[in-house]
C-alpha cells in the first residue's frame, strides 16, 4: 500500500526580532502565518527603538563607504552607544542579520558571504549586491 504523501511545509520564516532564520513546526501548524518570533525572548524583546536606531546606523555607515567595503557591527554600536557601545553589540548583529532578511547587506567571514542564522565569530557587513 503506498504512502500518502507528505504535507509539504511552508517556507521557512525570518524572526521580526533576532534575524535568525524559523523552520517549521509542528505546534505552528495552525497560526503558521502570524507566528514572528522565534523564542519567548525574542517575543518580549521585540523591536525596540534602538535597535531601528542600529539598523539605520549600519546603512548610513555603509553608504559612507566604497562599493563592497564592509563594516564591523562594533562601529554602529560605537556610533549609537557612545561609551556603553559593548551593551549594543548583539543588538548590532540582530539589526545586521533583519537587514539581510530585507536583502540590504550581506554578512562575511573571511570574505566570504554566510548564513546569519548560523555565523558565529567575527563578521563583517557590507551592502548586498
């Protein structure tokens, strides 16, 4: 007897918070479509004005720079957080990795373009080409 086939599951998602990269799940199945966070923490964090503040910073830095040159998440944390910059450096890379999700940039490691989702180290963002 064959087997019925598969459902197929829907494309994966982006979190509106993290940036980070949401596959399916079963206990989504019925609200699929309004789910856009990833974790409880994403959820009470949200999008807070920083961190569009950040995702601005990253862009006018960018476009500051010659075509492919690329930036470090530090210098929009510096720029935005004055001396409290290490506090924003995770927030740096989020606003990094929603900014590849809208297709603005692209993040790097070692010059090579990655997945955001699972970069882990040293990165480096430039404008998507």
């Amino acid at each position: 007897m064959p087997r019925a086939a598969a459902a197929a599951t829907p494309p994966p998602k982006t979190c509106a918070s993290c940036g980070r990269e949401m596959q399916w799940r079963a206990k989504w199945a019925k609200n699929w479509d309004e789910v856009r966070y990833c974790s409880d923490a994403c959820r009470r964090r949200g999008i807070r004005p920083v961190d569009a503040q950040l995702s601005d910073t990253i862009l006018e830095l960018l476009s500051a720079r010659a075509a492919g040159a690329t930036i470090c998440p530090s210098e929009a944390a510096r720029a935005v957080g004055g001396e409290e910059w290490r506090d924003l450096m995770e927030p740096a890379r989020r606003a990094a990795r929603r900014l590849v999700a809208d297709g603005e940039v692209e993040i790097t490691q070692r010059g090579a373009v990655v997945d955001p989702s699972t970069a882990k180290g040293p990165i480096r963002i430039r404008r998507a080409r």
